[in-house]
C-alpha cells in the first residue's frame, strides 16, 4: 500500500493507487475511497477510476468519484465533497496524483473546530 497521511480518525489522503492496493485498503479498516485524480491527467497512464471503482465494490468499499484539475478547487468541489464524507462510511480514504488534493479538500469541506 502507498504511504497515508493521516489526517485524522476519519479520513486519510494517498498518492494514486492501484487495484492491487485496494486489499490492503480494505484490510486497514477503510470503508470508502475517493479518488480525486481525473482519468486523463497525464495522459492516463495511471489506474482508471471505474476499474478502481469495480475492485474496490467487490471488496465491500464504497467508492466516490471526484476528479479535480491540480490548483482548480471551487466551492462545488469542497461542497461535493462535504457531503460524501457526511454520506459515506468511514474511515474514508481520499487519493490523487499525490494527495495533496484530496487532503486540501477534506481540510475544506470539514467544519472548522
């Protein structure tokens, strides 16, 4: 499995993964991934979300596709977001090229402490 950062007990962002990853995605307690990397970022030479999405359902993972151009974060994005992680089961696992969006989504669409 990639390397997490954990955020906190409910969500924690990836670098992209792969199907095979998704195993021990599911063996460290995660119930939902959301992938915020579009399919043809960088010409698509990475996992395909909608294979992503089929392997992670097959293993009992939710699975929420929110693809976000690198440096274009609007409030449709943060508010879509808020509510998969309102909706979906946790602990949530977010990824994207890096994580960096996923983990600056979540940072947004929490409510401030």
């Amino acid at each position: 499995m990639k390397p997490l950062t954990r955020i906190d007990d409910n969500f924690s962002s990836s670098p992209q993964i792969d199907v095979d990853d998704l195993a021990e995605i599911q063996a460290a307690g995660f119930k939902t991934v959301i992938c915020n990397r579009p399919d043809d970022e960088d010409g698509g030479a990475h996992a395909d979300h909608a294979l992503l999405e089929s392997t992670a359902r097959t293993l009992g993972l939710e699975f929420f596709y929110l693809p976000v151009v690198p440096g274009q974060i609007n409030d449709s994005h943060v508010s879509q977001f808020k509510t998969a992680i309102e909706t979906l089961p946790g602990p949530v696992l977010g990824y994207c090229k890096l994580g960096m969006r996923a983990k600056t989504l979540y940072q947004r669409a929490r409510p401030a402490s």
